[in-house]
C-alpha cells in the first residue's frame, strides 16, 4: 500500500480552483507510484465554509466537483477526498460532512463525520447531519477505518469526562480495521502539534494499528490550519510528517522504515510560520489589493506587524506610514524610518497635527469648558485611522491593524482609530509574545530588523504628555499572566487568585475590564488564531449584559456597554 | 387550575436582578390568586446567555439564583422557571437548558429541552447537552406536558421535511398529558406572531388539549423578543394573549372563558414596538450612557432612528447633530434642524470642512496626481465619523449608526464612517421599509415629525456634486426585492430570476455585491434583528472566499476581501 499524502490549501468557495488543485495532486501522486491519495476534509470547498453551505447552489457546485474528480482522477489511482454531500432522508440537517473513496471512476465508499464540533470556532451541527453508523472501506483487499478529524478526538481512555457518546475510532477497531485514516480541517494553535502526535500516539498503542492523518493547510480568514499532516507506525512511533504552514505531498509505502520527523517547534518559529501564512492567505485568497498598508508608531507592535507584512508579501509589497502628532517623541519617528529602510519599504511621514486641530476647532463650540481627555486622545488615534483608510482606499492597500492581544483584551485600543484596518496581525498575541517574536525575528535574520530601541523603550500610546502603558496597565507579564488565565483557561476570579497568588482587585479589575470590553472587540477586524481562544468568532460574549460575580458569592457588579 | 403567564424582561448575566424581578411578579401572581406563575425560557440568566455559560461561576451563580427562588416563593404558589443547570454524568456537553418546577421550597421536576437550535442566531448544541428522555410532570393532579420553546416546532404533520428526528410534543402526548406549557426565548420576526399562532393551533387541534406558552420579553444586544404569550384552548382558539414588546403578567383560568386577543399587527407598527425596545433596552441594560447621539443627514435613514430614539428614550434624552460638507444641499441643513425642532432635541451644526481640508492637505503628497473618488468621499463619512465618536467619548453618549439594510447589503456605507456607532437601528430594515416606517410615525403622531421634504427627495449620500443613490444602485423597489429573495429567502441567482423576472445581469450584479461587502458588515454596530435572517450572528459568511456561480453551472466569479 503506497499512499500519498496530500497537504493542499484549498480556497474557501473556489471550487473549480480546489478541484483543479486535487487533480493536480493527484496526477504528482501518480507519478511518484501512489496507489492512493489522501486529500483533507472538505477540501472540494475549503474549510470553514460556514453559510456558503446553506446555499443550495454551493452544495450543487460541490457535487459538481466531486464528478470532475471522479472523471479526472489518473488511471490506477484512488482517492480519498472531503465534501459536503446531501442529507437523502427527509430529517434532520440537509447535509453531511463526508469523506468518500473514488477509484476506477466512481464513489467506491461514503463515510459521514460522526462527532460535529459546535464550540470555540466550530459551527458543524449548525450545517450538518452526523452520522449515525460506522462502516469499514474495504477497498483492493485493505480494510480502512475512514473517519473525518474530531472522530478521532473522543478517544481519551483516561480521560473522566467525554464531549460525545460515540467512539468511532473505537467502532472502526472493532468492526475489524487494519490501518486508520483521518482526513481534517484542524486548525493550529501553539502546541497543537504535539497534542496532535500525544492522541494519535494513544490510537495507535490501544488498537495496535497504523494511522495516517491528512490535515488542510492555509489561512481562511481568521483560521489558520498548519498542515503536520503525518504517519504513525502500529506502535504509535511518527513515521512520516509533513512541514507546518506550506503546502507539501508525502509518499508512505507501508513496506518501508521510518522516517525522522523533528521533535516539535519553539514557540516564536510556530507563531511566525502562523501569522506570515495568515497574511500571505488573506492578501491572495481575497486577490483584492495592490499591496499591504501598515501604520508605524515607533512601538514594538507595528514594526513586527510590519516585518511580518514583509516576510508574508515582499517588501515591494509593503508601505509603511508613520503619523507623528505633537506627543510623538523623535524617537518614534526615526525608529519608524529605521525599521522601513531596514526592511527596504516604501515610506511616508504624515504629521496628523492638521486634523487634529480641525476637529479641536470644529468641537470647540460642544466641547466648550470640559477637561481635556480620551475623547481628545481618540481624536488623534482616529485621524491616523482616517489617514490610513484614505491610502488604502486610493490605492488599493490592505491596512493591517496592529494591535495585540493584550491590549484587545482590556480596550486599550481605539475603535476606528488604530483598530481600522482589514486584518487584525496580531489581535491573538500577547504583548510578551510579540517581544519574543521581535527577538526572534532580528536573530533568524541575523540583524536588527526591529530596531533595538522599539524592543527596549517602555511601550506607550504617545497620546498625551509622557504617557506610559504602565501609567493604566499593569506590567505586561503580570497582565498577560491574567488574562492567559482568563481566556484560554476559562477560570474565572478566585481559581485565578489561587493560580497566580495577585491580589484580588487587581485580577478583578482586569476581569472587568475584559467583560466591559466586548462592544469594541465586536468591532474589531478578523485577527489571525494562534491560540486556543481568540477573540471573534470563537468567543461570542454579549456586548449587553450585567454579570455579577456577587451572584456566584463573588464580589462586584460588572456593568458593560 | 389558575395559571399567571409572567412574561418577563430579563437581562442577560443579571441573575441577582433577574431572581428579584421573578420573586416579585411571583408575588402578583399569588396576590391574584394564581396557583402556578410561568417564567420564560432561561429566565435566571436571560437569553441568549451565549458564552457566559462556558464559565462555571456562572452556572453557579443561576444554580444559586435557582436556591433563591425556591426560598423566596409566596406560600402556595407553585412557579416554572427556566435555568442552565449542570449535566452531572460525564458524558455530553456539560450543561442543560432546564424548566424546573418548583414547589413548597422545593424542584418538584426538572425537564431537559431536547430541541437544540443551531441555525440562525442560535448556537444551543455549542452550550447544552439535549434531553434524551420525556416525562410528564405530575404536578397538584394535573399532568403536565412541560416542554422548552423549540421543542414545539418539529411538529408540523404536514411537512415533508423535519430537523429533528424527536417530537416532544407528540411524545408528551403519548404519556398522557392533559395540558402543554411551553417556555420559550423565541425572538421576533416580522410575521412571527401569526407564525406562533399556527403552529400552536395545529398542535392543540392534532392532541385536543390546551396550550400555555411563555414566552421572554425585551432585547437582549441584538435579538429582540417580543413576548407575544399566550393560553390556546383544546380546539386551538387563542384564548389569552399578552402583549407584545413589554412586560406582562395575564392570568388563565381554565374554569373561564376566552377573552377577545387582537388578529395580528400592521408591519410598520411592530416594527416601530421591536426598534424602539431594541434602542431602550440597550440604552438602560448596559446603563453606560447618558444620552443618545444621532447624526442628521436630512436623509429618510437619520430622520426615522432619530425619532425612534426620542419615542424609545425621550426627547431629553436624544442629541442630533448635522455635519454639512461643500456637497451638502441647503435643505438637507434646513430639513435636519426641522426634525430637532419637530422632536424637540438638543441640536447642533457643524461643518466639517476644516478636517476635510486638513485630511486633503496631509495627504496631498501621496495622493498627489490621482483622480477624486472614493478615498475623498469616504474621507468626508469619516470626519463625520470622528466628530460624533467625539462627542460620543466626551459626553459619554450612545451613538446610534442609521444604516438600513439595503445598504448594508450593497456596502453602500463607509466603514468607521457613518458606519460608527454603538448600535445599528436599522440594520435589518431595508430602505422601502424605513420610508413605510416614517410614513407611520407621522401617521400615529398625527403631524409632520419626519419632514415632509425628508420622505419626498431622492435619497442622496451627499458625497459627491449632484450625487444621487440611483446613480450606484437599482431603484430601492427592485433592490429590495432582489436583497429578500437572496437574504432571507436563502435563494441563488436562477430561482431568483425566475421569482422576480429581473434581469439576469442586475440581480447577478446585487448578489456579487452582498458577499464581496462581508467585511464591511463583520465590523459593523450590532443591529437589531426584525427579520427572520438579519446581518450579524444569525449570518456567518467568510470574508476570504472566492465562490463561483460558475462552478454550478451558473456564470462569474466572486470575488471579496
């Protein structure tokens, strides 16, 4: 048994474009003397599809191109390919998530995803049908236990608690598999790989059985998928593994040894393939602009914003602009040019100082005789954010915001002021993450990309006097300590206390501000996942809502709006 | 038997003033001599709770809220309330969606709802676990057929096609219920009134036993419930029936008669009843503001949120202020301080030519050489757009976004323009609705509130000499119709050609529109739902997709970003 592993980036939607590219795997497999190709789950339109699913006619253009896949496929070779299908009966959802066998010019065998993700990012039970029996492919004398990525995630045997009743991995054991095989869309997130190798690892050693994973790879907006698609021997041992962030074909002959895979990834070196496949994904897959926009403030997260711009697209591909105001340092300004002519990209330097005093002159008569404040610092943010919009719109660039995770968490950000932008590059990073980052980034290229003094100067938002991200934030690490707490690890206020031994208001307060915070993240561009839990459509908040930690025996109302 | 229908406006999160307000109308239904009080769907914690569920706090905080009511009731009054509560087996998601029943200090019955909806703007199969078993709740010699809101709507024998492989209703029938109570959260649509009183009919009719269902009033960010609870007798007739759009407590008696409920509602009156709580609840649940701010074009979109702003909050309560640019027609200054006048709002004027001109100068050496567009006519939105989020900060108001749903549809808006904003008003209402809508209000208020010249001019985004909305789009009519047969009506290009004779080429043009302007509307205000498929959560479409019709046989290419 010689089979291909086929790492594709599908488009969302661009059917005749996946189709196209299956073929054109498929042909390469041939040629390297596969007998069968696998391709990733729903990779005739991409993943995640989402309510394109509900369109009568995309489901029509999937079953389209499953025909030109059955009608294409090269002489000898079989596939294993992920579509949506039709629901026949007349209950339950319209359709199925299903993985089906072609050879010899036809649908040999369907399988239909049992377990359906519906939490974090996932919407699957919105759109289909789960199916309800398990079935081995018996297929040129193998008997294959197909099943489609969470089938595989249920199978924990130490666990205490299961998300699903079923264990279609279990079934397909016992329904008498000699080789497993998963095809998934399973999105990255730091660590993701070695969670990956840990529960096939534990399939292999329970049933004693080999397993091959094929796994999408790309960025469909927010989501990132790395690829790690991989063979592990009955024993459990990784046998063959694809790279993370490109594409890649991989040929497994069952007659033949081990192959050596690297042990895992440094954190920074995985956030960096992550987020420059985010933006190289976003800028073509979408095909409608000219270059990428970036706005440069002298801080750390708009010159890591900007080289990773750079690294996604080219530098020619690249502008950046930097908007100093009268609170801007000189510092920030040389830095900004530093960081553009180290990463060799056309640059401009637009004083905001014009706008700013014409909406002071226009809001005078309303503002007569209040006190200087956010509204004024928000003014400042937005005509940056208007400057940019107005380049971008001239030109066709897309303007990448640049806020991170941390400062998206607590609001400390200005809707349609630094928020604007199409892409959010770093909305699901830390700051502690993106001065690794920038570290990492000027060693892999062996000088100071990032300019030194943006790495060492105390952040600030330079929108009044001598302000410092100190002067309302705690320090980052403690911050981040928090909110790592808090979003990813779903605790809430005393399990946090206990956990990082800060003081309770100072945890609350934070909690708060995170809760009171929803209406502007609502708002904020599609940021790139690189962890468990990002802010958009992985964690839906209610913007209107008055949750009490009193209720729970907690102190403090928490009042958000 | 006598039954108190409490038809209650929770807010979401607030389980301490939720617990107060349901011991309280517990109390007027004991004082009038009820013998059970129905409390709506989720009523501790306010629908929809969306991802607060995922925090163990609070579940705890509704498990306590749940104590307190148990505590808290008059003596010889039984009540149902609705309550997450916890899944103990370790297996399934981790809660339930509950109606408990409660009497003499104690949870007499706990039904689990088996109907999950995971469509539209609801995502129950992310949060609860189904109920996999019926059972009658024997309750004081009568037996009850307790069921939870989506449990009633598999029901239809006529139907060919089913959701759900349950029906509750029928099961509950089959075990010998002698009446059916239904606790919902289901929101308002256009229609859903008569809707509701169908499928209620039809299961009264199909078993011969009475119906009560409670159903959730108010708005809760951008789903509006409209309460509509109502008692129907074994042959059906609607015998009791609550108001919409406020809070009610109506009592049955099943020893007396029916009383006379009204046969429905005009389109522009619930309309008006769902905007103007849309705008009050957001206002007064979040409790972030002092005052609401509407930019005033003159235009139709202005005019009427504005007005609904005054009838929703008060007259004292709503700041308007007009922006005119060199584009901006005399009247439309005159027609915007007409409607302050006629509202009685505090109102001010200013021009936004100086921030124009600045923003004209700033970027005249990279505009330099380029022909006036686009970039120049949003740069104008977006002054505005900074001078209300000006005013917005500096006085702590809501600003509230005019943008119908044509508009939306097309992105005939500009982002951080006049796109800004805390809450869309209109989002879900397309512009020959807004014109009804205004038509209405001066009808009801009997005197020109919205200016005559305001519904009279051709509708003009003003950014541009001369600029008129049919110079970009189709006549409003024809664009309606064309936006409803593809959103709501979920159908593609050829049956909507076939449904509406319209060209080919214009409606192909329209639906091209739509999915390319998914990244304008990801970053919009959240609006409120009126319609049964509003922009926002109920409508999640990629942004980074290339869908071709063509790949249905059906012509071009789509393409968005």
């Amino acid at each position: 048994m010689k089979v291909a592993l086929a790492q594709i980036n599908p488009t969302v939607g661009d059917i005749g474009g996946n189709v196209d590219r299956i073929l054109d795997y498929a042909r390469r497999a041939a040629a390297a003397g596969a007998d069968l190709a696998v391709f990733p789950e729903l990779c005739v339109c991409g993943y995640p599809p989402l309510d394109l699913l509900e369109n009568d006619s995309f489901v029509d253009s999937c079953e389209a191109g499953l025909a030109r896949i059955e009608a294409g496929l090269p002489d000898g070779l079989a596939a294993i390919v992920g579509s949506p299908i039709r629901n026949p009966t007349p209950v339950g959802k319209r359709i199925f998530n299903a993985a089906v066998l072609i050879d010899d010019g036809q649908r040999m065998a369907t399988i239909h995803k049992a377990l359906l993700p519906t939490y974090d990012v996932f919407d699957e039970y919105r759109y289909f049908e789960p199916g309800h029996e398990r079935a081995i492919v018996e297929w040129r004398g193998h008997r294959i236990g197909l099943h489609i990525c969470e089938d595989m995630w249920n199978n924990e045997e130490q666990a205490d608690y299961h998300l699903y009743r079923e264990n279609p991995v279990d079934e397909l054991a016992d329904l008498g598999a000699e080789i497993f095989i998963n095809i998934s869309a399973s999105p990255f997130s730091l660590g993701k790989h070695r969670r990956r190798t840990e529960v096939v690892e534990e399939i292999c050693r329970e049933h004693g059985l080999p397993f091959i994973l094929v796994n999408q790879v790309g960025a469909n907006t927010e989501v990132v998928f790395d690829g790690d698609s991989r063979v592990h021997a009955a024993d459990g041992s990784l046998v063959r593994c694809a790279p993370s962030f490109e594409e890649a074909l991989i040929i497994w002959d069952s007659e033949s040894g081990p192959e050596k895979c690297p042990a895992g990834y440094a954190e920074s070196e995985e956030l960096h393939g992550a987020l420059v496949l985010g933006i190289a994904d976003y800028f073509h897959k979408t095909g409608a602009f000219s270059k990428a926009l970036v706005g440069l403030s002298g801080g750390i997260d708009s010159a890591v914003t900007c080289a990773l711009a750079v690294d996604a697209l080219g530098s020619d591909n690249v502008v950046g602009v930097t908007m100093p105001s009268r609170y801007s340092s000189e510092g920030s300004i040389s830095d900004s040019r530093d960081l553009a002519e180290n990463l060799g990209i056309e640059f401009h330097n637009i004083p905001i100082e014009p706008a700013v005093d014409a909406f002071g002159k226009m809001l005078e008569p309303v503002f007569h005789g209040t006190q200087e404040g956010i509204a004024e610092e928000n003014i400042q943010a937005r005509s940056r954010g208007v400057t940019l919009m107005g380049i971008s719109n001239k030109f066709n660039y897309l303007l990448l915001s640049t806020g991170n995770k941390s400062e998206m968490s607590v609001g400390y950000a200005t809707l349609y002021g630094d928020m604007s932008g199409g892409l959010a590059v770093l909305a699901d990073v830390y700051k502690t993450q993106v001065y690794d980052l920038a570290r990492y980034m000027n060693e892999w290229a062996g000088r100071e990309v990032i300019p030194r003094s943006t790495i060492d100067k105390p952040p600030s938002a330079e929108l009044r006097p001598d302000q410092k991200d100190s002067d309302s934030l705690p320090e980052y690490d403690v911050l981040d300590a928090i909110l790592r707490q808090y979003i990813e690890g779903q605790r809430d206020l005393r399990r946090i206390v206990a956990a990082t031994g800060y003081a309770e208001n100072l945890v609350e307060q934070i909690l708060n501000l995170v809760d009171r915070n929803e209406y502007k993240r609502r708002q904020a561009a599609p940021g790139i996942r690189v962890s468990t839990k990002a802010f958009g459509m992985g964690r839906r908040v209610p913007i209107v809502m008055r949750w009490s930690r009193a209720d729970a025996g907690i102190k403090t109302k928490v009042q958000t709006g």
